[in-house]
C-alpha cells in the first residue's frame, strides 16, 4: 500500500514558512532588547546609589547645620528651650531627610543584590530559547523549505501539461483560418 500526502496547497506551505521566519527574526530581536533592558536596569541602579549616596552626604550636611542654628538660637536664649521651637522643627525635618534618604541607598542596594539572581532564571531560558532559533528553527525552516521544492517538482511532474499550439502556417493571422480571407 502506498501512502500519499493530502496536500491541498502549497501557497498554505509557503505561509507558514514565512511566518516561521518571521517569528524567528522577531524572537532573536525580542531576547536582544530584553537583554538591553537589563543591562539599563543594573546601570539604572548603580546611577540611582550614586544620587542617594549624594544626597545622604548633603543631608547630613543639612542636619550639621540645623543642629549648629538650634544649638546658636539656644546659647542666644542662655540655653533656654523656649524660642527655638523653629528650629527644633528645622533639625527634625533634616532628619526625617536623611533617614529617607539612608533607607533609599538601603533599598538600592537590595535591588543591586537581588537583580543578578532574579535574572538568573530568565537568562538561562533566554539562552535556551536562543539556541533553539539558532538551530532548530533554522534546521525546520530549511527542511520545510526541502519539502516544498519536493512537492513543487511532484506537483509539476503530475500535473498535466498543456500541448504547444499548433504552429501558423504563414501569412495567416490569429484567429483566421487558412481558407478564410
């Protein structure tokens, strides 16, 4: 017993063929910028514990010097608490400041540990994902592409060819007859 293929089109084939390719394409872009993306994030973290580092260095600057005016207004008042009350308020809003800022450069530097083993994970399957466009969609494509020459030149072979038209005697035109004038 034979077998056959029920083949009902080749233009189907082609479709396909080009959508695989395409999605191969689009897949290899689409590890590419989600590789990209990550390299931005580390760079975006290592650029945000440097403001935060700054910023905890001006803060306690400005406690410094909060400090500094409440321990001023209280030598002017012969260290009475009354009358200082603003800048009371000043030295703990400098604080509160620092403290923010201290718990940002905290929480950077928590991404900056917890980044490289959250995408650890991903980059494994990424790699994977990678090899198998790089050789089993390629290798598929190419069979594919194999196939459709196969059934093409079965498709030729089998279908029935047309006989050449007969040869004009000459000096007659198309479409008149050799006895009609």
């Amino acid at each position: 017993m034979s077998q056959s293929a029920q083949v009902h089109s080749l233009d189907l084939l082609r479709r396909l063929h080009a959508v695989l390719a395409r999605f191969g394409v689009t897949a290899q872009e689409s590890l590419g910028m989600a590789a990209l993306e990550i390299r931005r994030v580390h760079d975006v973290l290592a650029d945000r514990l440097r403001y935060w580092r700054n910023q905890t260095d001006r803060r306690q600057e400005e406690v410094a010097r909060a400090r500094a005016a409440l321990s001023h207004a209280r030598a002017a008042n012969d260290g009475q608490h009354r009358g200082c009350v603003e800048q009371e308020l000043d030295l703990r809003k400098a604080q509160q400041r620092l403290r923010e800022a201290e718990e940002k450069v905290i929480t950077v530097r928590r991404w900056q540990r917890q980044l490289p083993e959250v995408t650890k994970e991903y980059e494994g399957r990424a790699r994977s994902l990678s090899g198998h466009l790089e050789g089993d969609l390629r290798r598929g494509l190419a069979l594919l592409q194999d196939k459709l020459a196969a059934l093409e030149a079965y498709a030729d072979a089998t279908r029935p060819h047309e006989a050449p038209p007969a040869p004009r005697p000459e000096g007659v035109a198309p479409g008149q007859s050799e006895g009609s004038p």
